[in-house]
C-alpha cells in the first residue's frame, strides 16, 4: 500500500482539526471539550432526524466525525421528537461530565460548524426536518456569525 491511500486518514484529521479549533474559538481552548460538545450535539441531532436524512447528513461528514456520529446509533429509535428545551436539555446532560459549558453555546458553535463546512443544499433540509425552535436558534447561530444566505435557503 503506498502513502496516497492514506491521505483520507490526513484529510480526515486535518478537517476534524479545523472544526474544533472553529469550537475552541466559540467555547474555549480545551480540545476534549470541543471534542465532547461536537460529538453530544452531533448524537442529538442524529437522534431527531429521520433515518433516511440522518443518513445523508452523515455522509456528508468527515470520516472521523462520522464515526463519531454513529457511535451507539439505534436506528429503531428514530426519529425522537424533542423541541429544543428538551433538546438543550439533553445536550447538557451529556456534557455534565466536562468542565461548565453553556448547552446553547454548545449547539449554536455547533451548528456554525456544519453550516460552515457542509452543503447548503444539506443544511436546508436538515433545518426543514426539525422543530422550529431548533430550526430558528440554527438559523439565529448562522446569522450571528455573518452567514449570508440567499431568501430561498429559508
């Protein structure tokens, strides 16, 4: 096997770096919290989505994070409705075992990430398939960091 097989596992380091430093900038500079929040929201998300679309988001991710992503994935589960107080709820939960860390600010660096990095066309219809209350804090987050997203995309 030559080197040029493995420059998926590169690419796919390099990437997962690049989305915790964008965290770490939102939430401070531990790493394995940025690690924890990434991966907990992510697990949330998964969670609220249909299969099929939790599926195509996935696909979309970095190969690490979509290990990550699927880590103790019961699809006979899905989709768990949850408005976001619940959502957020949640999401602090599992974040209770790290340092304090705002579940909000957690879920808006989040999702910053994922608009930053995936597909609009991706993110459109994540967005559509959830809540409205979660729909609009995503929306509210991409706002918040000078997203300039075209009137359709809402």
């Amino acid at each position: 096997m030559g080197t040029g097989n493995l420059d998926v596992f590169e690419k796919t380091l390099q990437t997962t770096n690049i989305w915790l430093d964008e965290i770490t900038a939102a939430l401070g500079p531990d790493r394995r919290v940025a690690w924890k929040v990434l991966s907990v929201v992510l697990h949330k998300l998964r969670d609220r989505l249909p299969a099929a679309l939790s599926a195509h988001l996935s696909a979309e991710l970095p190969l690490l994070v979509r290990g990550v992503y699927y880590d103790q994935f019961e699809p006979d589960k899905l989709p768990m409705r949850w408005d976001y107080d619940e959502f957020v709820s949640e999401v602090s939960k599992w974040l209770s075992d790290t340092r304090p860390v705002d579940p909000d600010l957690a879920i808006q660096a989040v999702f910053r990430v994922l608009s930053r990095h995936l597909p609009r066309g991706q993110i459109d219809k994540v967005q559509n398939a959830l809540p409205e209350g979660l729909r609009s804090v995503w929306q509210t987050a991409e706002e918040d960091a000078g997203f300039v997203l075209p009137t359709k995309a809402r």
